[in-house]
C-alpha cells in the first residue's frame, strides 16, 4: 500500500508523488541535469498506478522544473532548484510564521517574547550544528 | 477514441429480483479501474455480461467495439478471471496449457514465475488446490493472458495480505510494461485503492459513484472537535454526516479545503482526518452522497 | 488452430481423462469371459453395452465438467458445442476400430477358445468389418452427442427439466412406435431374418439420422447455457 511510502490518503496521489519529487530537488537529492526515475519506477516503488505517476511528472515538467530528453527520460532542469527554494521562501510565511504567530497568540506569548524565544532557539541549534 | 468497455441501459432481470438496473459506463483503454460495491451489489453480474457469460435483459454491451456474447474475435482478447472458476479433472499445468492456446498475447515464462511466487505446483490436480492456491491460479491466467480486456471479480478468495500484496504488486509491474484494460472487483478497497485511475462503485444494480480515482481522495474529510469550531469551518458547506457528543462534533465535509481552511482548523484545535477511499465509498453506497439536512450546531442550545 | 480443434484438444489436455474408455472395454471383457464359462458358446454381448452408454455417460460429462472452464477461456457456446461433437466423433471412430479388431480376433480365435461371442452382436455387429465399425462408431457418436444434449439441458432446467426432457423424448417415441404399426415398416421382424425388415445398414442410416437431429437439438439448446 502507498501508506507504507509515506502517502496519504488527503490529497490526489499524483500530487503527493510531484511533491515528493519538488522536494528532493529542493533538498539536493536530485541534482541538476540528474535523471527522475521514471514512470513505471515511481509506480512500483509507490505501488500506484503509473498513469498516476506519470500525471506527478507531468505536474513538474508543466512547471518548467523537469525536462524531456527523447528517448532517454525526465532530468531535473537547470535552475530547478534555485526556483523551488525561492517558492519555498515566499510561502514561508504563510506556511510557518502565520501558524507560529497564531498559536503564540493563542498561548498569550506576545511578540518580544517570542522573538526571544526564537533567538535563543535559534542560537541553540547554531551552536549544536558548530 | 472508442472507449474499450461501454455500457448502455443495461438491465438483467431476474425472476425475483434486478440485478442491474439501467447501467451505464465507459472505460477508457489502458486503465485501471476499480468495480466497488457491496456483496450482490451487481459487480458480478456486470463483469459475467462484459465477458459474455450471462446475457443481458435489455440494453447494450460493447467490450472492444462490439458485443461480447458468443463473439470469439472479442473473447480471444479478453480474460476473466471468476471468483467460482469450476475446472475439469485437470492439472494446474494442463490449465495453463490450455489458456495458452486460446490467449493470443500468452506469456509462459510469467505463468510459470507467477505460480513460483503463488508456491502452486505445475502437476498439482487443480481439485486438490486449497482456495488460496485456486485463486492463484485465476490470477496467474489473468495476468499470464496479457489480454486487452481483463476482468477480475474478487480474485484473492484465500489469499493471506502478503500473497495479495503480491497480486497487487505483479498487476502493476505487468500492466506497466504492457498496458490493457483492467476491471477489478474488489470489496478490499484501501489495499487496492492506488492502482486504480477510475472508480465506480454499484450499489443495488445501480451506478451510485463514476469518477476518477484522484477527485475522489481528500473529496470529503471529517473535520472533528468543538462543535462551534466546526459549524465555523462546515457552516454553509455540504456535509455528508453530522455527529455531537456533548460540547464535541463531527462532521464530514464535502470539498476541497484551502490552506486558510486548514489554518483556521488547526487553530481552532479542530482535527481534520481526510476520508479513504473505502470510507468514501461506504458512504456512496449507503446513499449518503446528498448533502446532510441544514440543521447547523448553533442552534443546539447545548452547543457551548 | 479453428476453434473447435482447439476445444477438441482442450478435452484432451489430461489424456487420462479419456482412457478409461480403453479400460472399461477389458473390464467388461473379463467379467463376462468369467460368467461366460459358466455355460459354452453363450452370447456375451450384453456386457458391451456397457461401453456402449459409457460414450453416453461421456458426452453428459464433457458439458458439466468442462463447459465452465471452456466458456473463461474464450470459446463460445457454440464453438465448444461443435468442438465437443468434433472430439466425440474421432473417440467413436476410434473405439469403433478398436471394436471391430477385436470381433475380428475373437472370430478368428473361435470365440477366444471358449466359444465367447463378447463382441458380437446378433443383427446388428455380424456382418463384414467395416460394417460393424460404421455401424457401432455411428452408434457410439450418437449416444455421445444424446449425452451432450442431456448435459446442458441439464445444465440450464436442471433435474426437473431433465424429467420433462425426458417425458418428451418418451412420448415422441410411443408416437413413433404407434406411426410405425399403423405402417407395418415390420422392424421388429428383423429377428426372425424376414426380409421385409431394415438391414442393419438401413438401421444404422436412421440411427446417423437421429445423432444429426441430436446434433441440431443441442446445438440449439446450448445457445443461451450459463455458467
């Protein structure tokens, strides 16, 4: 079952199979000028139909993110990755900080506060990572 | 393009009961479709008419362009795989033998690597097979066939989850290297549920759910916890069912839900649990596919 | 490879299924030569009946046991009909010569050494070999194809429409016997060697007449058969 990959039962198919591949572009995993595994490698490793994973490739090669070279497959297109990060930047706050904000609210912790929170947090994890 | 099973008005009366009533589908070739319902919903019914076993009471029936009853030009590119397949006196091998000859696409070396996955022995009497190795064997003509049009009507009878995972699992790697049409009974629906394009469930010999495999995951989701919250999230929106327990609610919501949606709801401390596919058609067969009655928390005075 | 060959070979995919006919002509064949020494020079002959409604037996069979799986594999109804008639008649041809190999045996051995007359059949299997091979293959091809007929009817009415099956084929018969003494044709003077009587190749003429209206009974009666 694709559950067992990691797929829910939420959102189509397809479009779990594009955002898995986005983010192992915008992750490195994939580099540029590297070949996505095809259709058929996709649909037996998720055990999905392959007109599935075909349609998640599609989503991406759509974007501009994957590109055809005949005969041969789907690569990761030049810039791919600079363009996912960038998505990946502008719905940031959206996707995080709104969330953040809102349950700090909902916690009473007021913005200095948390500023402090994330300061000390995020020097921590520096720090660690030294 | 034509599309390679259509149905029109087809009927099948019985002399006490209606088996199918006005069925009307289209399949489209190189798919995987999932036939869902309940047990003498009418999938048996339909796949036997589609494979000419059983002959319609009224209406049309077109498998490849043309109707499949007593046609062998359509037979010899179709393979249906029977939850009751009866076998002469014969050896597992020798049914092999006999399916290839009919079964222009046959593939010897995948029957024999199915039957080694399946552990069925060539020169075992099929009448000594245990249910589960029956089973196999269905599923090993099935796929071994390679036919245009295959029919399997609950094909696992017997089969553990491993030994269907690898039905599952030989479908697809199959089917990708050689696409056909591929009508699948089945009454387990979450395992099967990412093989199929299309879905139509039949419920009391009628087509009660026709779509695409994708608009049906995350169609409906079940938005549950304080029950304001979630007249807040569901106020206005189609809703398949509704359930309170106290200060708590549940409901299922018809619709996509948008990033704000889901920003409200984990704000509100709502949970939001997408239903699967089985739960969908659960829901579709019980006929629950009409928005619930209007009635909204607020009004319940005990909604605090 | 024509379809009917291929339900033709479909039958015969497991050969032992058929060869039990070669078995049970021996069996037989032993237990009246056992009887038969009781008392010289007597006809045995009742005992090929056996083998005789065995073909009938075989016929009935190949619908309920192999029709099913026939129809999954793509034949359709008619094509295994004819299939099955076309296997039915190679196995009557077959165990005709087998038959008339053996009477020939048994005359020239002077009924086995024991005066046995097993294979032969007074009026009917007497006369020269190709004779008894015509007339017993036509016989045996003909119970075979009443056995298929039985079969599917069976198969579609079950016991009830096999009784009114039945109840049918036995009035068409007093019927025909009641037509046949108002016509004074004399067939049961055969015995006595009259000769206003049916030879036994006229007699094998009507028999291959019926077998063909069988054949055309069920091929009719097949087409709406389900598994």
């Amino acid at each position: 079952m694709p559950e067992m990959a990691g797929l829910d039962e939420g959102t189509p198919l397809f479009v779990q199979v594009a955002d898995r591949l986005a983010g192992e572009i915008a992750d490195g995993g994939l580099a540029e000028g590297e070949r996505v595994p095809s259709t058929n490698e996709l649909a037996a490793f998720y055990r999905i139909n392959p007109a599935t994973a075909a349609k998640g490739i599609n989503v991406l090669a759509d974007d501009g993110l994957l590109e055809k070279r005949r005969g041969i497959g789907m690569f990761v297109a030049t810039g791919a990755r600079q363009r996912l990060l960038a998505r990946r930047r502008a719905e940031f706050t959206q996707r995080y900080v709104a969330p953040l904000l809102s349950e700090a609210a909902r916690l009473g912790i007021d913005t200095d506060e948390l500023f402090d929170l994330i300061k000390d947090a995020g020097h921590e994890r520096e720090g660690v990572s030294l | 393009m034509t599309p390679a099973i259509s149905v029109a008005g087809l009927t099948r009366r019985y002399r006490d009961h209606t088996a199918l009533d006005d069925i009307n589908i289209a399949i489209s070739g190189g798919t995987i479709t999932g036939l869902l319902g309940r047990n003498g919903a009418g999938k048996t019914t339909l796949l036997r008419i589609l494979a000419g076993h059983e002959f319609p009471s009224s209406g049309s029936v077109r498998v490849l362009g043309a109707p499949p009853a007593e046609n062998e030009d359509v037979l010899r590119r179709l393979v249906f795989v029977r939850e009751d397949q009866a076998y002469p006196d014969i050896k597992v091998g020798q049914a092999l033998r006999a399916a290839s000859w009919f079964h222009p696409n046959w593939d010897s070396t995948l029957a024999s690597s199915l039957l080694d996955d399946f552990g069925v022995r060539a020169n075992k009497a099929v009448k000594k097979l245990s249910r589960g190795q029956r089973s196999a064997l269905g599923i090993t003509i099935g796929l071994a066939a390679r036919a245009e049009v295959t029919l399997f009507d609950e094909p696992y009878a017997g089969l553990d989850a491993v030994a269907r995972q690898v039905f599952y699992d030989r479908l697809l790697a199959d089917f990708a290297e050689f696409p056909r049409t591929v009508l699948l009974s089945t009454h387990l629906i979450d395992e099967a549920a990412a093989l199929f394009e299309g879905v139509i469930v039949i419920d009391r010999g009628r087509v009660v759910l026709d779509a695409p495999a994708d608009v049906l995951r995350g169609v409906a989701t079940r938005v549950s916890g304080p029950c304001l919250a979630v007249d807040a999230l569901a106020g206005g929106r189609p809703v398949w069912e509704r359930r309170r327990l106290g200060s708590q609610a549940s409901v299922v919501m018809v619709g996509p839900l948008s990033p704000d949606d889901r920003e409200q709801a984990r704000s509100s401390g709502l949970d939001l649990t997408p239903l699967s596919l089985q739960q969908i058609v659960v829901q579709a067969a019980a006929g629950v596919l009409a928005p619930a009655p209007e009635t909204s928390f607020e009004t319940e005075r005990t909604c605090a | 490879m024509n379809t009917w060959v291929k339900v033709a070979r479909y039958h015969l995919v497991r050969p032992a299924n058929y060869l039990f006919l070669l078995w049970i002509l021996p069996f037989s064949f032993a237990v009246g030569a056992v009887t038969a020494g009781r008392s010289r020079g007597h006809d045995a002959a009742g005992y090929l009946i056996s083998f005789f409604i065995y073909f009938g037996v075989l016929g009935m069979q190949t619908i309920g046991r192999s029709l099913p799986f026939g129809l999954t594999l793509g034949a359709s109804r008619r094509s295994f009909y004819s299939g099955t008639a076309l296997l039915g008649m190679a196995l009557a041809l077959v165990s005709g010569l087998v038959l008339t190999a053996l009477q020939a045996i048994e005359r020239a051995t002077d009924g086995w050494g024991l005066s046995m007359h097993f294979f032969r059949v007074p009026y009917l299997l007497n006369g020269p070999w190709y004779a008894t091979w015509l007339t017993s293959a036509v016989v045996l091809f003909a119970l075979f194809v009443y056995g298929m007929w039985h079969g599917i009817v069976y198969s579609r009415w079950g016991p009830l429409g096999t009784l009114a099956f039945i109840a049918v084929q036995v009035l068409v018969v007093v019927a025909g016997a009641v037509v046949v003494r108002f016509e004074h044709w004399g067939v049961r003077s055969a015995a006595s060697g009259s000769s206003v009587g049916l030879t036994a190749l006229g007699l094998t003429a009507v028999v291959a007449a019926l077998a063909v209206l069988v054949l055309a009974g069920g091929h009719a009666t097949i087409r709406r058969a389900t598994v």
